[in-house]
C-alpha cells in the first residue's frame, strides 16, 4: 500500500495547510501548472514527487518534468498528464492513446474543477485533484489524498477551502 497526495494547477503558490494535509503521504504527484521551481523545490524536499508540467509552466519546470508521467505502482498503471479531458470529453490530442492503452488510474489537471469520476467504457478511474493555488477562477482550493494497493484505491480523503 502507498499513501498518494495529488495536487495540481499550485501556479506558484503553495499553500501550507495542503502541506500539512499531505504529512502522512508516501509521494506527491503533481498534474501540471506548477508555477516556479520554488514550489517544486518545495515539495521534492517534502516528500517523493513525480510532477508533470503543464500550459503555464516555463522552460525550467520543462526541463524537470515531463508532458506525460506513466507507471506502475502497486499493480495499477497510471497515466498523468496536465491537459487531459474527462470521460466522454476527452482531450483530442491523448484520446486514440488513451483508448488503445488506457491506464487503470487517468491522473490530469487544467479544469480547476475537482472531478472523480470512473469511466466504464476504457474500464479506469478518471481524478482530477483540481487547483491548489491561487491563481484562476476557482472559488475554492483543492487538493486529494489516497492509499493505493494491488486491490485498488481507498481511504480517499478531499482538501477544501475556499480561496
């Protein structure tokens, strides 16, 4: 089992009280929009991160992560991406790879919107975490946290505030 903390769209700025929601977590996984290279220092120094980038990100946060992030962990194959849709309105760009290798878990950010969502046609769980930061329309700050195991995911907890 592995404790999981998912954030996404920080746009530079991170908020302690999501820190402090993640203490218990054995990785960070950050879906794009980092921001600044602070905020991934930051949580490269808090815990194990995996990140990719996102449309705001410059050529530094580039440089440190990837477009896309796919892996194995506790027998699940996950997929991370910054712009990515959700089921039945999938990005053009990552559909026909989606559906000829769907993942089990499809990670992405850019909406601001919180979703969790499964997707019964490619057979995966769809999170988007929402936006940790303060930069958008978002009324509120999200932020998940989840344990992940060879049986799938439980104990999935959500950070809200309002902005």
């Amino acid at each position: 089992m592995t404790k999981i903390g998912l954030l996404s769209d920080t746009h530079g700025h991170l908020d302690k009280d999501i820190l402090n929601f993640f203490t218990d977590v054995d990785q960070i996984w950050h879906a794009g929009d980092i921001g600044n290279e602070e905020t991934l220092d930051i949580l490269e120094s808090f815990k194990p991160t995996k990140a990719v980038f996102g449309n705001i990100d410059d050529h530094k946060i580039r440089i440190r992560t990837s477009e896309h992030l796919r892996f194995e962990i506790e027998n699940k194959k996950i997929w991370i991406t910054h712009i990515g849709g959700y089921p039945g309105k999938y990005w053009p760009h990552i559909k026909q790879e989606l559906f000829s290798n769907p993942p089990d878990i499809f990670i992405c950010g850019h909406s601001h919107i919180l979703k969790v969502m499964n997707d019964p046609k490619l057979n995966l769980l769809h999170i988007n975490p929402g936006a940790a930061g303060n930069k958008g329309w978002h009324k509120l700050v999200t932020a998940v946290r989840f344990e992940i195991s060879i049986g799938g995911l439980k104990k999935f907890d959500i950070f809200e505030r309002k902005r």
